[in-house]
C-alpha cells in the first residue's frame, strides 16, 4: 500500500505476482462504455430504490434505533447488497468522480455505521433485541459472508478515495472478526464463502498481515466436515474436502469460486506454491469439463451447483450471473499470479457471454439464470415487481435473492482495472476496448498507450503510442485462442501471429502504431461429444461473442423445437448480421413420442436462419430461444449453397 495515494480502479492488488494490474485504464468508448455509463446513469440508483423501498436499507435504521423485532424484511444477506452497491460507488467516483456517487457513499456509510456494534460486529438479521444470537446459525446465517462485501466495499473506498468512514467500520468489523474466529478463537467458518476474499483484499489494500492471516485460517479450517451437514451434503459449501485436497470445482458455484478467489490471494501472498497448483488444477478440469460454452458455470438448479463432468444441459443450465464475475474474480488472480494467457481467454469469454447478457440495455433489468436454451418465452417485464425466481426467460427489475444486479454493477464500474497489466519490461494488453492507458512501469519509466478499436463490432484494434520513451520496453497484446489466422501490422509490415501473448519491443516514440487484425468471420463450434446434451449440436460464435437463435426471427412460432442447420455451408456474415442455412423439418404430432424406429422427415426448404449475440436475447421482448442447433446434414448429392 502506498500511505494516502488512493490506487484507483484496481479491486485486486497482490503484494507480488508474475504481473502487476494497471489501474489507470480509461474506457473511452465503444461496447463496455455504453455499458458502464448506463451503469453508472442507470444501474447504481435503481438498486438504492429497490433496496430502500423493500426495506433492507431501514433493517440497518432499526439496529442503530433498537427498534428490531424477531422478523425482518429480506434474506439474511440483504446486507452484502448495500455493501456490493457501496463497492459499485466508490468504484465509480474512483473512475470518473461523478459526485452523485460520492453524495450516496456518504448517505449509505452513516446509515451502516450507526448499525455497528460497539465490539465492531454489524448485522441487521442477528444478534438484536429478540433476534437470533450472532453466530447461532453459520451454515445459513450468512453474517460473515456479508461482512466479506462490506470489506470488499471499503477496499475499493480506499483504493479511490483514502480512509474515510466505510474504511473504519470495516476495520472495526476484520477487529471483530479476528478476534471471535483467530486462532484462538471459535474454530469456526461461514457456510457461504466471500470473508475470506474480503480479509485478504482489506489487508493487502491495508498492509495488514493478520488479516490474510485469518483468511487463511478460515480456508485452513474449511473441508473437515467443520459446517452441520445439510440435505444437500457439506459439497454444496466445499466443507467435503480441504481445498488442497480438491480435484474440481462442486457445490454451489458462487461459493466454489469465492472460496478459490480467497485461495489464489493467500497463496500468493504466502508463496505458497502447492495451493496455488491445486487451485489451477481445479481450473483446469472444471474449465475442461464442467463449463460452459458461454463461460457460465453452474449447471444444477437445485443447489445452483456444478454438475458432475460433462453435465451441462443447456436448457437447465443456472449460469448464474454472480458465477460469471466470480469466475472472473478466480481466473484474474490466477492470471496475476502466473501470467498464463487462458485465464484471461476465459474472463473474455465470460465479459461478453455472461455480464453483458445479464444487464437490460436501460440497466434496470436483469437476468439472475443464464440457460443455453429457453424453450418457452418469458413474460414481458414488468418493472415494478419483485421476482420470486432466479429463471424465466426475462430480465427482472429485481429479485426477492437480488445478489446478480449489484454484482454487475461492481463488476462493469471496475471493470477498466481489468484491461491490462505491467511488468518490469512493458505493458500487457488483454481486453481490447477504446482506452487510454497511462501507466508507470515498475522502474519509474512512464508508459502511455490509446487503444482505437469497434471491437467486438470489428476485428481491428490500433494501439497508439502516446509519449516518447528512448528506453526499449514491450507492448504485449493478447490473440485469443479463437482468432487463429490474426496478423499483427507494424509499421505498415504485416506479419501472421498466434494465439497466445503477441509482442513487440523498442524504443517507442508518441504517435507509433501497432495495429492487431483479429479474423472476425463467424465460425461453426462443435461440442466435446461426452457433452451428450448437445451431442450432434453446432453452436455459432463470433469473436468473442456466442451466438443464438431466437424464435421470433423464424417463420413460425414454435420453429425453434424442430429448427436444424447446415454446418458444413458455414455462417455468412453481411451488413444485415450473420446468418446460417437451416431448415424446420415436420416432425409427426404422436399420443407417444418414443416411436419403434425413426420416421423419414419432411424434407423442407432450406432458408436463411439469422443468429445474434447471444447477450443480446430477448432485448426485442420474450422469446424462446438456443445456442446449441441440431446439424443437419443435407442428403448425399445435394447442391450446397
Ligand atoms: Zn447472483
């Protein structure tokens, strides 16, 4: 930590790794632009209100004013809510100091700080009047998982801001924390990790060692059957198996990720090398096996879980949105931690496919579930109500479980911390967007790039040197592992490159350009067949988009069900969008659908079918809609198109 200069945007900051993230990245314009601005217009006082008009900002009121009674509005984690919007401000001010953030960081601080008890405990479920006692319930109770937000929220106060009075009620409550479950302590853990990723972000962003410390107590103690087993088994909260211990990702995914973002933390800042090999195998084999095609995790609704390998139904796919940025969250820290280019393949993949869909373009609606596949279209939005499930087809103003909405919003308003990275030798480039990057590499020497781009739109990102440097440094850019066939252009030599990190090094001077061709053709994906839900399916994706169908861009309603494609005449792309060749073939109505043996279809025209980016479904009202299309193989002879 540097004393009194606030970082900026950089919500993960390790001691030390094989990179540095670069904080100082300005999104200019483009794709991620819009999105942060209706965010930051939008996103931020639509949470507030809903919050304030369900009454979970005044369960904070009635802990300071002694008025609680046994029952409360909310779950017992509607606090972790207030805190994620408070890490979404702060944030925000962090990245263009828009004074109305900071005007409610103020007025969301002194409510939270008047619930605070004395000892430095803050919760507005338990522990009052006739309130269940603190503690009493760790499986469910969640109260630290939200004291983990709220240190989260003051990490980012600090980083944009300085000490203020967020950073001191979270240091009462790590005191607090520390003290009640430290070594000597209650042997203890919460049963939704997120306090241990906090402890360890509060205490670098602090230089505060006791804190990670306790961090990596509390994931120390997780895995020996330390939580009451529950119907759904001590998996659903990873307390079945140490985490050095673990093969794979199981249990419910937001938790699983939360806890591996904390591991990745404590193992950097403790050099500990065997913890942070288990967490990469981990990552292997659930990227491998147990993830899905649009980077969303969680394919089990009953325990929003991870299946088993190869369990990944695209229709009863959860995917949920909090999965999606803590996925990022796990493969960003990894990233850091080991400069290895697929962790962050899998946050583009993740960016454009999970928390871009999520959002409503006005960012007063949200998807909670992410599936493959909707069969029935949801029902039209209605804005004024509370939905009662995470799934349904259409984005929702609000949830009765609400964690998604304000994940995005932290996630988009910090989202320029995650563009790019340093070393002693130069500047990594890894999510392309038009930005300004001003950074200080770790010798002192100022480095300062413009990155000109309509990426994903099209496939050519410039960057432009902004200041001399008579020192050699390297410019590394990403290719992802999708755009076989990029070339990378300098000074006016073009020369063919790989996926991968792609560099180039000399003595720059302020107006050189390095240009990347990304191949932004549409392109047929297909599945592993041990994904046997989608076995003989192709999905569509280009760039870093994935592709879908919706219904109503079909003939008929109904069509999707029987909707199969050419995969071998490939998808077209054209100013009207990107299209593929399919067919709705008639498939016989039957009292029983498990006939003896296959009918001859009805051979049907073959038609243009349009596909659009996937997180863009159902922007245009409900819809049925898919990723995955069967592949229809036109018979033996037959003129392709
Ligand atoms: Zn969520």
């Amino acid at each position: 930590m540097t004393e009194g200069t606030p970082e900026g945007v950089c919500p993960v900051l390790p001691s030390h790794g094989r990179v540095r993230p670069v904080a100082q990245v300005s999104i200019t314009g483009g794709f991620w632009a819009t999105r942060q601005a209706v965010n930051a217009t939008a996103t931020l006082a639509h949470c507030e209100s809903w919050m304030e008009r369900l009454g979970w900002l005044a369960n904070f009121d009635r802990v300071a004013d002694g008025t609680t009674a046994p029952d409360r509005p909310g779950w017992p984690f509607s606090d972790s809510e207030v805190y994620k919007l408070l890490e979404a401000l702060a944030w925000e001010t962090g990245r263009t100091g828009d004074p109305e953030a900071e005007v409610a960081i103020k007025r969301l601080t002194a409510r939270v700080t008047r619930a605070q008890d004395p000892d430095g405990y803050l919760n507005t479920c338990f522990g009052h009047g006739e309130q269940r006692p603190r503690y009493s319930d760790l499986e469910g109770g969640h109260e630290l998982y939200n004291l983990g937000h709220l240190l989260q929220a003051a990490v980012a106060r600090l980083r944009t801001a300085g000490e203020d009075d967020l950073v001191r009620v979270a240091r009462r409550a790590a005191d607090h924390v520390c003290r009640t479950f430290g070594a000597d302590g209650l042997p203890k853990i919460c049963g939704h990790p997120e306090i241990e990723v906090g402890l360890a972000e509060f205490g670098r962003a602090l230089g505060e060692e006791r804190y990670v410390e306790q961090a990596r107590l509390f994931l120390d103690r997780r895995g020996h059957g330390t939580l009451r087993d529950i119907p759904l088994g001590r998996a659903y909260f990873q307390d079945d198996l140490p985490i050095r211990e673990a093969e794979v990702w199981r249990g419910h995914a937001v938790r699983a990720l939360y806890l591996t973002a904390a591991a990745v933390d404590v193992a950097v800042e403790r050099g500990d090398d065997e913890l942070l090999r288990a967490v990469e195998r981990q990552w292997e084999r659930s990227v491998a096996r147990r993830t899905y095609i649009t980077g969303g995790m969680g394919s089990r609704h009953q325990d929003e879980g991870f299946g088993e390998d190869w369990e990944l139904p695209p229709d009863r796919a959860y995917c949920e949105t909090c999965a999606g940025v803590a996925s990022i969250m796990v493969s960003w820290r990894l990233y850091l931690a080991t400069a290895d280019v697929r962790y962050t393949d899998l946050i583009e993949r993740t960016l454009y496919n999970i928390i871009a869909t999520s959002p409503s373009p006005d960012g007063r609606a949200f998807f909670y579930a992410n599936p493959l596949h909707q069969r029935a279209p949801g029902r039209p939005a209605d804005g004024t109500e509370v939905s009662p499930r995470a799934e349904g087809g259409s984005r929702a103003a609000w949830f009765d479980v609400s964690c998604c909405p304000t994940n995005v919003a932290r996630t988009l308003a910090s989202l320029g911390g995650y563009l790019a990275t340093a070393d002693g030798d130069g500047l990594q480039i890894h999510q392309y967007a038009p930005c300004a990057i001003n950074t200080e590499l770790p010798d002192g020497r100022r480095v300062a790039v413009d990155v000109e781009t309509g990426y994903p739109e099209t496939g050519t990102i410039r960057v432009r040197i902004a200041a001399d440097e008579p020192s050699p440094w390297t410019l590394a850019l990403r290719v992802p592992a999708w755009a076989a066939g990029a070339t990378l252009i300098t000074d006016g030599w073009a020369r063919p490159v790989e996926p991968g990190m792609v560099e180039v090094r000399r003595a720059f001077r302020a107006g050189d350009v390095i240009t990347l061709e990304l191949p932004m053709a549409p392109r047929v994906t297909w599945p592993d067949p041990r994904i046997d839900a989608v076995r003989g399916c192709v999905a569509v994706e280009r760039g870093p988009e994935v592709l879908c169908v919706e219904s109503r861009d079909l003939p008929h309603a109904g069509g999707l069900d029987a909707l199969a494609i050419d995969p071998l005449s490939g998808p077209r792309a054209d100013a009207g969008g990107v299209r593929v060749r399919g067919r709705l073939p008639g498939h016989p109505d039957r009292p029983w659908p498990y006939p003896s043996a296959t009918d001859s279809v009805d051979d049907t025209e073959w038609f243009d079918v349009p596909l659009r980016p996937y997180h863009s479904w159902a922007h245009r009202g409900p819809s049925s809609m898919r990723i995955w299309l069967p592949a229809s193989l036109p018979p033996e002879g037959e003129q392709r198109a």
